[in-house]
C-alpha cells in the first residue's frame, strides 16, 4: 500500500498527470481502498463504470429469473391446457402421458435450446441439455437420497437407465466433428420414438390406474382449455427467449463464456420443475416418481430437445463439451452401478453423487 503511494508521488514530481492516473487506476483495482489519489476527473469515471457494471449484472440476473419463471409455469399451463385437450377429443390416458405430460417434463429446456440456436448461441443450447442432465442425477437425486433411500424399479435398471448410458456416449461421439448435424438429429428422433414405443408397450399393464387422474381434469370448458395451451406457449416461447437473452448478457459482463453459463445457471432454471418434483416425492416416500422422472427427463433432453434442434439448424458442438459429456455419461453409469445390487440409491450413494457436482463444479470454473 505504501510502496504504490511512493511510487505515485515520484512519477506525480514530473508531472506525467496521464500516467500517474493510470498507475492510481491499477492501485485502486488491486486495493480497492486508494481512490484519493485518482483525480477529480479520473475517479468518477472508474466509479460509475464499475457501479454501472454491477447494476447490469444484477438487472441480467433480475430478467433471467423473469425468464425461467415465465418458462417452467408456461410449460405448466400448455401440458395442463394439452393433456385436458387431448382428453376432451377421446385420446387415451395412457398416450396422453406418454406424449403430452412427458414431452411436456422437457419444454422448458426444448424452449431454451431452440431459441438459443436460432439465435446464434449454440453453447447454451448443448450447455442446457448436458448441464441438466449432469445436474439431475448428481444434485437432484443426490439430495433425494440423501432425505431418504430410493427404490429404483428393476425395468428401470435393465432397460433405461442403460439407455440413458448408451445416448449420452452418442451424443458425445456425434459432436466430435464440433456439430450436431441433421443426420444426428434424424438419428437421435428415430431413437426418440423408438423410446416412446418402448414406453407405451411398458404401460400397457397400467394403463387403467392413470384414467382416474386424467378425468378429474374434465371441467374447462374447450374454449378456456384452448386459451390455457395457447398462453402457455406463448409464455413459454417469450420466457426461453428472454432466458437465452438474460444468459448472454450475464455472460458477457462476467467474462464468462456461454458454455460456463448454460451448464451452471440456465441447466438450473430449467431444472427446477424436475428439482420440485423429485425432492417432493422423496419426502413422501414416492421414490419410484423421483428416480423416473429424472431418468425420462434425461433422456427426452438427449432425443427430443437436441434432436429437434439440431434438424431446426445444426448445433455446435464445442471441444469443452466433450469432458460435460464424459461426466453427464458417467454419471449415468454410476447411477446404474449404484442401484443394480439392492435396487435402491442410498443415502451414501446420494452423497457421493453430491460431491461428484461439487468436483466437476470446480473443474468447469
């Protein structure tokens, strides 16, 4: 502190005034506490650039979090307003949650990820759908574990949670030409219905138990269910297009790059619903909703969202998504790994999948 206030006095004693505030302006950026010696005229200037900064940065956060509220209660609106739809024209239950309500699980990310390649801002999208799915199984089923050990279906082990596995290797071997072309996304759709197929076959069985649900839901009237669906589109599109928005400009008045930004805060937002709903279901002891929301959520984010972007437009695939890919990959290995002896994700499990996060956190900062 002493030694930079000497320095500025001997270069002040010649009379350099310009390099003297620009030796003052590196002091107050390292100390933060020697303002006074930076002219009347230089002082303002420093301050209002760094304050006006800061207010930027915190309006950005303000209309990101606009965004993915609009975003995550859009998508509560159109699947509600959608599957009442769908029932009200005759379509069965059961296709309705195989469609409509799963599909709908996805549309905040599809929303987020399709904006963003429309725009230009490929990063976020394939930061968004890796970001997620990292995050659904390390955090979102960590902390589920951790309040109480879940039981996990022995379909879901043998059939999709090595499905999960196998489409996210896929997807890291597609991107290693730094794209997702449209034959990818052909690829990854055709995989997508073939999952679908899968699941309506599964659900066949239990089919009957979801009709009971689907009815209470028959009072609107067909114009307000019309309305529902339309506004939450409408709230979902402009809430993805404002997030996307918001993204880019955090990122570009932290220094941040949009890949650092879409697998971090965005993934996050768009993950809330799947946060929500699993943490609830573990405290009420449904841990069969927790564990397959997660694992359909994962792998409708691989097939259907990075699908239809990339036949929308191709999709960049930067180098630094390979090591994303890696964890999202390994993770889901880990989870099968975990859950295959006792059919259950303990709660040492849980926490080993929280400090899994808490590494790879690390490494991406």
């Amino acid at each position: 502190m002493h030694e930079c206030f000497h320095v500025y006095l001997a270069v002040s004693t010649v009379l350099v005034t310009r390099l003297c505030n620009e030796i003052a302006r590196l002091c107050y950026y390292f100390y933060g506490e020697v303002s006074i010696f930076i002219s009347s005229e230089t002082l303002p200037e420093i301050y209002c650039s760094r304050e006006g900064n800061n207010m930027e940065i915190v309006w950005w956060m303000f209309v990101l979090a606009v965004g993915l509220v609009m975003l995550v209660k859009g998508a509560d609106w159109f699947v509600s307003g959608a599957s009442q739809l769908a029932s009200k024209l005759g379509v069965a239950p059961l296709v309705i949650g195989l469609t409509v309500v799963a599909i709908g699980t996805s549309m905040p990310e599809a929303a987020v990820s399709i904006s963003a390649v429309l725009k230009g801002n490929a990063d976020i999208t394939i930061g968004n759908v890796v970001g997620s799915n990292i995050l659904n199984i390390l955090i979102i089923l960590g902390l589920s574990a951790v309040i109480t050990p879940l039981a996990v279906e022995k379909s879901t082990i043998k059939c999709e949670l090595p499905f999960l596995t196998i489409i996210s290797v896929l997807l890291i071997i597609q991107g290693l030409d730094g794209k997702i072309g449209l034959a990818d996304g052909i690829v990854q759709i055709i995989f997508f219905v073939l999952y679908l197929t899968y699941l309506f076959l599964s659900s066949r069985k239990t089919s009957s138990g979801d009709e009971t649900d689907t009815i209470k839901q028959k009072e609107r009237k067909m114009w307000q269910i019309i309305a529902l669906c339309i506004l939450g589109l409408v709230t979902t599109v402009a809430g993805s297009s404002i997030a996307v928005d918001a993204a880019c400009g955090i990122a570009e008045r932290l220094g941040m790059s949009e890949r650092f930004i879409g697998l971090t805060i965005v993934a996050l937002g768009t993950s809330l619903p799947e946060l929500v709903t699993s943490v609830t279901a573990a405290r009420k002891g449904n841990a069969d909703i927790a564990i397959g929301n997660i694992v359909g959520s994962n792998i409708f984010n691989i097939l259907f969202v990075v699908g239809i972007s990339a036949l929308i437009r191709p999709v960049a695939f930067a180098q630094g998504f390979r090591f994303d890919g890696i964890i999202a990959a390994v993770a889901a290995l880990c989870l099968t790994l975990f859950c295959v002896k006792d059919n259950k994700l303990k709660r040492w499990h849980g926490a080993l999948l929280l400090i899994g996060y808490a590494a790879y956190f690390i490494a991406i900062l």
